[in-house]
C-alpha cells in the first residue's frame, strides 16, 4: 500500500497532563480523499499537529511519505504537509491578502517571481483574485477562509490536511471549499480532513477514520459509518442517508446509497417498479 | 484608518511622505508660540486639505472625543498658571498647539490604510520588530473588539446589566471576569497563531511585507504642503514678524 502517512503506536499528553493520544496506529493511504471523523476531545486536531512536525512523538513514529517526523526535517515537512486551521483568524494574520498567502513561500526563500507566480496561482485556485491588496478584516469569513487556503496552496503541499473546514461556514462557502479540495484531489493531492460531521464524511470521503479518546476505533472505507458498534461506541450518529435506509427496510437495498445522487437514483427505480 | 477608495490628493499621497511631514508639523506647531500663528497655520492647514479633496466633515466628527481630552487638559493648565496673570493666554496656546498636532495626525491616519501604515513604517526603517508588533495588534484589534463583545452580548442574553456607576460591584466584577478570559483567550489564539506560522515554514524573523513603490512629485507636493505653513509661521515668529501686527 502507497502510505501517505504511517503512525505507529503513537502517544502525546499536553503541558496541563491531559492524555490526547493513547497510542495511534494508522496508515493513509496516498492521494486519497481521507476524513478523520470523532467526537469534540477525540485528539483529531493534535494528531494533526503532528503529520507537519508542530507536535513532535512523545512516543511512537509518525512518518509522512516515508519520511520520519523528528526535528531535523520539521522545516521540508512542513514545504509537503500544508495545514489549514479551523479559524481562519488565527492562519490569516498579514496586513494584505497578498501577503498573507506570500508568507509560506517568502519562509522558503523562493525568487520574487516564484512567489509572485505561487500567489497568483493559489488566489485564482480559490477564486479570490483581485483581492490581493484588501486586509483580511476587510474580507468575509468564507472569503477569509479561502485565503488560509490560498496561503497553503502557494506552498505546493502535496498533502492537505484542514482541521473542521466547514465550522461557521456558510451552504455557499461549503460547497465552494468541496469544488476546492475535489480539485486538488484531482491533481494528485491528498486530502486529510478533521471533522465530525458524518454526512459529509459519508459522501464526500474515499477512507474513513474513526477517533474516540485518544486512539483509533476503526477504519476502511465509508461503510464503517453504517456499523452500529463503530458509530456507537465512537458516540457519533448516523449519516443521514443511513439512518433514512436503515429505517426504510422495506426497501430491500443490498448496499446503502454513497450519496444523495445514488439514493435518489435507487428510489426512482424502486417506485418506478412499483408503478409498472 | 481609511477603508476606502483612495480620492484625493492627500489621500494618495505615499505614506512615508504624510508619515514624515506630520511628524515635523508636530514639531514645529509645538515650537509656535503666538496664538494668532497657531491659528493662521490651523485655517492654512484646513484650508489645504479641502483643496486637496480630504473629506474634511467626517474628518472632524472624529476629532471630537480628542478635542475634548486636550480642552481639559488645556484648562486645568490655564488654571494652574492663573497666578502668574498668564494662565489663559497659555491654556489657549496649549489647546491650539495640541488642536493642530491632533488634527494633523488624525488626518494622516485616517487617510492610510492598515497595510499602507505598515508599508510606511517599513519604508521609513522603522525596526521590523516594532512593524510586526503594530501590525499583529492592528490585525487582531478587530477580532478581539468582536470577541469582548460577542462576551458582552452572552452575558446580557443572560440577563446581566451593567451598573449604572464606577461603585457597582458586581458590574467591576463581571469586567474584570470579562478582561480576564479575553486575555486568556488572546494568550490561546497567539498560540494557534505561532502554530499556524510554524506550519508554513516560519523560522523566526519578522511578519513579510511588500516592498514600496517610489516616491512621485505629487507625494512630495503633498508633504511639502502639509509642513509649508508651520514652517513659514514660525520663521516669522522667530524673524518677529507678526500678521496681526501688519493688518494694523
């Protein structure tokens, strides 16, 4: 298996003694669309930290395409790893948007015209192009969003890892952050996001990891999130989708729908039949 | 700050140069010691602006609050130098010196943006350390404002209101709670700040800005205009020329 990121037995306690991670093991995969799913506490943003070296293991490995986190290569980590936070106001903190997505780059020293060519690229990727010289308090929160986005991109991470990429966003600013993430899927990219919304896990995600205090109570695809166990014991619900089929067990369906599209497709079909 | 289009003259001005000849028509308005001088470069000074397209109306709505701190603080002076028959004289020679800095000052910065008064500082070769402090509490002064009152807006949702005076307990004692988590909150966002920088390669340094563009004879006109007519008031004065004199 092409691993984009092998954790093995991996613990991590903050300063105040709280235990975030109780020995992860992991493996995910390479230029997959992968969804950290778990609860508020679950560790998901620490063992974030760690795939770009913020954190280090305090104990266990973390490997991130086939290279050992460790202090010594924390800075081309992080050239490979692009992190998005949660609130774009702690990512987005230069006076103007163009130096706000220059900074990673400037970090590397790159030639004025590689950073000026980055910035144009990854402002056009999320649309924002025109809004180089506005200050980010200026901006919206979704446009603010983009930006942090931007501010990665112009890195050219080949993984992308976002921690809650949806929180306080709105039905617009989500679904034009999913054409986002499905474009750079595209192109090669991984995706690694943290969450706990189950919907979109369920029909947005290729693998799915299921986090509850502190270690990993399962993964495998996205059918993990119709087994009773897994969404019990990771105190999580239903996806949509499986909750309305698991109730419809008159429908007869072999396999849950993976989207709203197939769902919609099955029922066609079912009350076509039905109607011949 | 200006969060507008840029119109005028004075408002397009390069920073540096507004940054630059403020600072001396400061220094040469405190230098001025005549009323009628004080005065005169006031009117000049109010005169040039609105000749330069500076929306001058909104200007001085913001000077209000100011403007009263300095006529306090003018009058307590004038009563303190009321012994030696000179107070109000010098009350008014206070206020007027300190009406003029305030003006200019006001003026300059709220004709710049944000990222424009950071440019100018850097421009200017004011140490990065003390640029990229400016700029992180420019950056952040709005979110924080957000947040104490988002704070304000839970506890009132909760039915808290707010005493009426200084000697309310309990008013004192929800600020200092309210104070008090937004430091602890702004101590956890600095945090995730620094991390949000380590994760893009930050090594240590100061906050990146984009080099300036050159000054033009246009910003040099504005400058020049800005510093002409304390400059010329007080070369009279110290020459002992005085217009009111002349128009007698």
């Amino acid at each position: 298996m092409d691993c984009a990121v092998e954790i093995d037995d991996l613990f991590f306690h903050h300063k105040d003694g709280t235990r975030a991670l109780k020995g992860i093991n992991l493996r995910i995969r390479r230029g997959r669309r992968t969804v950290i799913l778990g609860p508020n506490g679950a560790g998901k943003s620490t063992l974030l930290l760690h795939l770009n070296g913020i954190y280090l293991p305090q104990k266990g490995t973390v490997k991130v395409l086939g290279m050992e986190v460790n202090p010594k290569n924390e800075k081309k980590l992080r050239e490979i790893v692009g992190l998005v936070f949660q609130d774009p106001d702690d990512q987005v903190f230069c006076p103007t948007v163009w130096e706000d997505v220059a900074f990673g780059p400037l970090n590397y020293d790159l030639p004025e015209e590689e950073v000026d060519k980055r910035v144009d690229e990854a402002l056009k990727a999320v649309r924002l192009e025109g809004l180089e010289q506005k200050a980010p308090f200026h901006l919206s929160y979704g446009q603010k969003k983009r930006v942090a986005i931007a501010g990665v991109l112009a890195l050219k991470p080949e993984i992308f890892i976002l921690d809650e990429p949806h929180a306080f966003l709105d039905p617009y600013s989500r679904a034009e952050l999913l054409k986002i993430l499905d474009a750079l899927n595209g192109q090669g990219s991984s995706i690694i996001v943290a969450t706990h919304d189950v919907d979109f896990a369920y029909e947005w995600a290729d693998d799915v990891v299921v986090m509850k205090d502190g270690i990993v109570l399962a993964s495998g695809d996205r059918n993990i999130l119709t087994d009773d166990k897994i969404i019990n014991e990771a105190e999580l619900e239903y996806p949509l989708l499986v909750k309305l089929f698991k109730k419809l067990s008159e429908a007869r369906c072999d396999k849950i729908p993976a989207s709203v599209d197939e769902a919609a497709e099955f029922l066609r079909r079912k009350m076509n039949g039905k109607c011949q | 700050m200006k969060s507008s289009e840029q119109h005028g003259i004075f408002q397009a001005a390069d920073g540096r140069v507004k940054l630059i000849s403020t600072c001396i028509f400061v220094a040469l308005v405190t230098m001025i010691y005549s009323w009628y001088n004080l005065v005169a470069v006031l009117f000049i000074f109010t005169i040039e602006l609105l000749a330069m397209n500076f929306p001058i109306y909104k200007h001085l709505k913001r000077l209000m609050i100011p403007v009263f701190l300095v006529g306090i603080m003018s009058a307590l002076m004038g009563l303190a130098e009321m012994s030696s028959g000179q107070g109000v004289e010098r009350g008014i020679i206070l206020f007027l010196r300190a009406l003029c800095a305030v003006f200019a000052i006001n003026a300059a910065v709220s004709s710049m943006t944000v990222p424009e008064v950071l440019h100018s500082m850097k421009g200017l070769r004011v140490p990065d350390m003390l640029v990229s402090l400016v700029g992180f509490t420019l950056r952040y002064a709005d979110v924080f404002s957000k947040e104490m009152s988002r704070m304000m807006t839970a506890r009132k949702s909760r039915g808290y209101s707010p005493g009426k005076n200084l000697w309310h307990f309990a008013t004192m004692k929800i600020i200092g709670q309210t104070i008090g988590a937004l430091f602890l909150r702004s101590y956890e966002r600095s945090e995730r700040i620094y991390f949000s920088m380590l994760s893009r390669g930050y090594t240590g340094g100061t906050m990146p800005l984009r080099e300036t563009s050159r000054i033009k004879a246009a910003d040099l006109f504005a400058g020049i205009s800005i510093v002409l007519a304390p400059a010329v008031f007080k070369m009279a004065e110290m020459r002992g020329i005085s217009w009111i004199a002349l128009l007698k």
